[in-house]
C-alpha cells in the first residue's frame, strides 16, 4: 500500500494548488520526457544482474490485472472497446506479469528484462489501429488507461495511459493519445508521481523516501482487491476538460511538487 506520508502530501498539494492553476499552452515547457536508461536507480542495476542465480523454485505467474475502455475513438458513432495486451517476444503470446514466492523485487525486475516485454493495446473494430504501447526494457504494461472523452473537438475520444515501468523509480509520465487519419497520435504528456495514481489489484506499490521499494502481490484475499478495483474505476484521473481544446491537469513540476495547470490544446503543435 501506499505510503501515508505521501497519500497525505498528494493531497494537500492538489488542493492548495487547485487554488491557483498555471497556464500553459506547449508541451515543450515541461521538463523532458524520462529516457528508459535513466530510470534505474543508482546502485541498483548490480543487484539486477545477480538475481537469476538465485530465483526460488516454486515460482508462481500472476497473470495481472489488463484494462479494458470502451468509447468512439474512430469518430464513425460507434463505440469499440480497447483492451490492453502484454506480450512476451520470446514466444510472442500474452504473458503473465508478476509471481508470487520471489525473495525481492530486483528478481521481478530481472525476470521482466529476460521475456523481452511488448504492451499494446487492441481494438474490438479491425478498422482502428493498434495503439502500441512499449517494447522491451524494463516495463509491465500499463498503470493506467483511460476514455477522456473528446478534448479537442474533434469528434472522437482520446485516451490517457500511464506506463508501469519495472524499475525503482517513482517518476512517471502521463500520455494523452488521439486517433486521426487511421493512426494514433499523441497529444499531450506531462510529468508525474507513480503515487498518485491507485494501486491495480493483486499489486500493492510500496514506497519508501527513496522510490519504489517493492510490488506486493496479493491474490488470495478477494476483498481488498475488489475494494483495490472499485477504486480503480472511481479514479477520475489527472485531467479534466475545462471546454473544448482546454483541459486542467494535475502534474510533477519542476520542483517535484504536485501542482495544476491549464493547457491549450489548440496551441500545441
């Protein structure tokens, strides 16, 4: 579960912050875009080589939890649904993400490495293209995914999605995506803290001063990961639409402080 200490400063700084919203029109203001090789922690990568020479025997795959949204995200007044997928390239079939019985978390992160990872996420309508995802490195699909309705306009629906990186890290990047001439595209990112958003069920992140300190897997008690999923879909996000081409969102800024600000998206290019 999540830190108190930091589920309290999330929230006292969203609301003081609410007060007041930035604004900006280019993504470009924010800070750069996290590059996979900078999200391991220092000292860190050594105790990931070792882990392979001593995996316990009685390793169990956790499928995991997959999203599933619905909306128009073609335009053509037809909802379709999109369901997310994490692949492995070592067979090309759908893989599990987690396990249960594993002494710590580098052995998570070293066995995600080792099946060369692919996420996307597939339509029901063979008309709407793949929204593809990550491939290799150190990921395990998806944190979040999410319908936002039409933002720009445009008569379609954009969907934000959040990376579930296997790394120590507790930086992360929000994405907001569009479907336009057959092809997504995307149309807004900004940074943030994995912390803010909910926990998946079966997966508790653990948080220390420091980052990520471990993925807690939880399949045996059914009622706090119902309770996990409902919350899941009560999450409303980290974006609202203020009007059409204009939204708010909640975001890491340059400080590393939870803070607000108001884009145009009309302006961004």
């Amino acid at each position: 579960m999540k830190a108190f200490f930091v589920i309290s400063f999330f929230i006292s700084t969203v609301l003081f912050s609410c007060e007041s919203p930035k604004t900006r029109t280019r993504a470009d203001n924010l800070p750069p875009q996290i590059d996979t090789l900078q999200r391991e922690s220092a000292g860190k990568s050594n105790a990931v080589d070792k882990t392979s020479e001593s995996l316990p025997k009685n390793l169990k795959p956790v499928f995991g939890f997959r999203f599933e949204i619905i909306g128009d995200f073609d335009g053509d007044g037809k909802r379709e649904k999109l369901n997310e997928h994490f692949y492995s390239k070592i067979n090309n079939k759908e893989s599990n993400k987690f396990y249960e019985n594993l002494s710590d978390y580098s052995q998570l992160v070293a066995l995600t490495i080792k099946k060369e990872p692919f996420s996307f996420v597939k339509s029901d309508n063979s008309q709407v293209d793949t929204l593809r995802i990550y491939s290799g490195g150190q990921h395990l699909g998806l944190s979040y995914l999410k319908n936002e309705g039409d933002l720009n306009g445009d008569g379609t629906d954009e969907v934000s999605y959040v990376i579930n990186w296997a790394d120590w890290s507790n930086l992360n990047t929000w994405h907001v995506v569009t479907y336009q001439n057959k092809k997504w595209t995307e149309l807004y990112s900004f940074p943030i803290w994995d912390w803010q958003l909910p926990d998946l069920p079966e997966t508790f992140n653990q948080y220390g001063l420091s980052g990520l300190e471990e993925k807690v897997i939880n399949t045996t008690t059914d009622a706090t990961n119902m309770q996990i999923e409902k919350e899941l879909s009560e999450f409303s996000g980290l974006i609202k639409k203020i009007n059409t081409n204009r939204i708010q969102v909640i975001y890491r800024n340059d400080e590393a402080e939870i803070d607000t600000m108001l884009i145009d998206l009309k302006s961004i290019k």
